[in-house]
C-alpha cells in the first residue's frame, strides 16, 4: 500500500524550459511534504519542503504547490538546467509513522 | 565534513556472510534512521533510534537484520547470513526534528553474491 505516489517514472524537459513533477499521497494526516533530488551512487539531498498549512513555498528556482483537497503536491523547476538532471523523490512525514515516507521517484532528464 | 558519514560505501559478499555497516550521524542529531532502497524505488524504512533507544522497527527487519546505537553516536546495522535479495543501498539519516527534514549519507551498497 503506497502512501505517496509519484506515477511518472521519468520525465523529459528541454534546457530553459519548465519541468513539473507530480506527487500524490493517501494518508490526510500527513502534515509535512519534502522533495529530495538524488545523483547515482549519492544520498539524497534536501531540496524543497512545504507545511500542510500552505499551498506554495517556493526557494529560488523551485517552487512546490500544495493542493490538500486533491492530496496532491508538485515540484516545478524553472527554468531547467542540465544539472537539474537527477531522480526526484517526493517524501512525506507525520500520519503516525516516524520519519519519512518516500514515492518511487522521477527520473528528470533535462535535454539541452 | 560535518555531514552523515557511511562506511563502507561499498560492500560485495557471498550468499550466507554476515554484513555490518556504520553510520556517523551529524554530531548534534539524535535522531538517526535506516532506510533501504533498491533499483526503482523510494527509500524505505528499516529503523530509527532517538539517542541510544531504538523506537521503531519496520515489518522490512527480519531477524537477520540488528542495529544498534550503543553510546547515542554511531550506529551499526548487521545483517546475518546475507541473501540475494538483501542487495540495496543501506542509507543512513540523521535529525534533530521529530517530523520534517532528514539528512542522508552517501549510502553504503551491498551486492550479495
């Protein structure tokens, strides 16, 4: 039973354009929402999170949008840069689990 | 490096030898979980302990899996007569937040021959 779903298993943007990677979740008590970027053979790293008390919070060229009705989270990039090429993981905490509860990723290919 | 630090951060064995890896945390968490991940998907959880206490345990740990954090620093996660399928990373994360931001390591991967 996944809790957080990430359904695009890769996706493929143009350098300079926008990349949009989506997220949904099924547990309502999640309250915290992160996104992790991750190179092969590296940890993840932090990237971008949102409370479940915004809609948006946005650090440079990443903003995540939050749609709680929807269960729905997104991570837009803009604009894309070949550097930005890496698997994203939507993660997700609270819902009486400790720590995080992670999606399968999104392989981003940014194509110059 | 003040950052999460593995050891090793690449680990071949054969089928039925014991494993055990090390994590150093970022030296004021206190919080420090163990995650699984294999090829296509997320990190799972294994583990997590809050100083020295291991509080929760995933369904994932058999009995062949033990972690310890024996002083509240390090942690050692063993893994007893190694399995095919227990190939995967092994991350380590650490916290000083009860929900919210973790920090990962670099990973330490297994290849079970």
């Amino acid at each position: 039973d996944q809790q957080v779903k990430q359904n695009s298993p890769s996706l493929s943007v143009q350098e300079g354009r926008i990349s949009i990677l989506n997220c949904d979740y099924t547990n309502s008590m999640f309250d915290y929402f992160l996104w992790y970027k991750k190179y092969p053979a590296e940890g993840p790293t932090f990237l971008i999170s949102i409370s479940s008390i915004k809609d948006k919070n946005e650090d440079g060229r990443f903003t995540v949008f939050l749609n709680k009705s929807a269960k729905h989270l997104s991570l837009h990039i803009v604009p894309s840069q070949p550097g930005d090429s890496a698997v994203y993981f939507c993660a997700a905490s609270g819902g009486g689990a400790d720590g995080l509860t992670f999606g399968k990723g999104t392989h981003l290919i940014i194509q110059p | 490096d003040t950052g999460v630090s593995q050891d090793p951060r690449h680990k071949i064995t054969k089928r039925g030898q014991n494993v055990t890896f090390r994590c150093d945390p970022i030296s004021e968490h206190n919080r420090l979980y163990w995650y699984r991940q294999t090829l296509g998907q997320g990190p799972e959880f294994l583990t997590y302990f809050q100083n020295e206490a291991q509080l929760e345990k995933s369904r994932l740990l058999s009995d062949r899996f033990s972690a310890e954090r024996p002083k509240g620093s390090f942690s050692t996660l063993e893994i007893q007569r190694t399995e095919q399928g227990d190939s995967a990373m092994y991350l380590c994360a650490s916290t000083i937040w009860e929900t919210g931001e973790l920090f990962f390591g670099e990973g330490s991967r297994l290849t079970v021959l």
